[in-house]
C-alpha cells in the first residue's frame, strides 16, 4: 500500500490510501490535512496506516506543526490513530462535537479535548472550519462535518462514499450513483427521517469542493449533488417507511 498526496484546493491536502483487500473491490481511505498557521488533521485512519498516513503529512509539513485532529464521528478508520498523532505533535489537541468528547473521547483520548458547539468556527489562522454537526448522518450520534469557509470545502466524512480506487480530483463524474450503489451495498446510512433534510442543510452552504473520505474530491455541481444525494436516501427512508407498514 502508498498513501497519495494531493492538494484538492488551497492549502488542503488529500491523503489517500488504497485497501484493495475490502470487499468487494478495495476502499479508499482518506485525510485531509489543512496547512495553516495552526495546521488541522481531518481524519487519522486506523491505527495500522499511522505509518503510511503520517509520512505523507511529513511531505506536506512537520508532523509536529499540527495543532488539531478532527474527524467525522468516532470510529476507528476516522480517529484510529488519534493518540498516535497526539504522541507525534506535542501542541496538538483533539477537536470534536461535544457529544463526541462526552461520550467517547474524553476517555479514550491521550489529552483533554476540545469540545465543539454546532456551528463553532476555529480560526486556523489563513484558514477558518465550521463544525455542522449531523446526528446520525451518516451514522454515529456524534456525527458532524467540517466546512473550511475561505476554500468552500466541505469535509464531509463518509457521505458519498463509494468503492473501488480513481483519480483524487473530479469535476464532471458521476458521485451520486456510485454512493447510493455503496449504501445499498454496506447499509451504512441512518434511514431516518432527518437523514435528506439535514444533507439539504450542507447544499445550502453552496461548498465548492467535497472532500470525500471514500472516494475522490469533487470540484462540479456541489450543491446539485448533495440535493441528488438528499433524494436517493429519501426514497430509502420512504420505502423503508413502507416496507414496515406492510410487515405490521
């Protein structure tokens, strides 16, 4: 396996890895790091690819210079290596939904971490995230996205997901078929009735980019693909709605 280095918009970097061995045709696994003055990590991966993931950060900068590690919801191939990364930058801190560091990380993490509100913005200095916290989209309680406002990119976790490798940057393709394809396949999506109005809610930022953790950023239509994306789990949640009215 080689972990990829490729900057997808301004001083953001795509980090990605190729499992070929997930069934059933490989899985990419992403970070995005963010080179500012106080530099942030989306997404660690899980603990076997700290290796692989932190020497491609090393290309891009010291891995010592970070100053946040931030992931989607807590799940190892999000924040495997969260420790790791704390043990190698010694100023860096974890930063995550308050729920997430109720519940998960305030135990598990090396040092306290930084509890975000909705909607909290972090000044990276150059750089400046917004925390959108997402419950249950696409999974975990303590889902949330993060949305670099001077960039217009949406770091937006396992939405979109799809298998099999690709280019690190599209414009033109299709990422909405292969992404419903892929929660038809894993069933890994919350079909709840807040699932298509609160991925509606992330269109409304008008993002320029998405940075996908399984699959290629993408710089097209952002907003129509997130509606598109909105109305495939829609009609999941209906059809599920009345699958359940017929078997009761």
């Amino acid at each position: 396996m080689e972990t990829t280095v490729h900057e997808i918009a301004d001083g953001i970097y795509r980090l990605s890895t190729f499992v070929s061995d997930v069934p059933p045709q490989g899985l990419r696994f992403n970070q995005y790091l963010i080179d500012a003055d106080e530099p942030l990590l989306f997404h660690t991966g899980p603990r076997a690819l700290f290796p692989l993931v932190s020497a491609a950060v090393a290309r891009v900068m010291p891995v010592e210079r970070l100053r946040r590690v931030a992931f989607g919801h807590f799940e190892s191939d999000e924040c495997g290596s969260m420790n790791l990364f704390l043990g190698a930058a010694p100023d860096a801190v974890i930063s995550h939904t308050a729920m997430g560091c109720a519940v998960s990380i305030n135990d598990l993490a090396d040092r306290p971490p930084e509890p975000l509100e909705p909607d909290a913005v972090v000044d990276l200095g150059g750089k400046r995230v917004r925390s959108i916290h997402t419950p249950h989209v696409p999974h975990a309680w303590d889902a949330h996205v993060l949305y670099e406002e001077t960039t217009g990119t949406l770091l937006c976790g396992d939405l979109f997901t799809q298998v099999g490798t690709g280019p690190a940057l599209v414009h033109d393709d299709d990422i909405v078929t292969p992404a419903l394809e892929a929660e038809d396949l894993y069933g890994f999506g919350s079909l709840a009735p807040a699932t298509a109005a609160t991925i509606r809610g992330l269109a409304a930022l008008a993002p320029r980019t998405l940075a996908l953790m399984h699959g290629p950023a993408f710089a097209g239509d952002c907003v129509a693909a997130l509606h598109a994306l909105a109305d495939g789990y829609a009609g999941r949640v209906a059809a599920a709605s009345l699958d359940s009215v017929v078997v009761g």
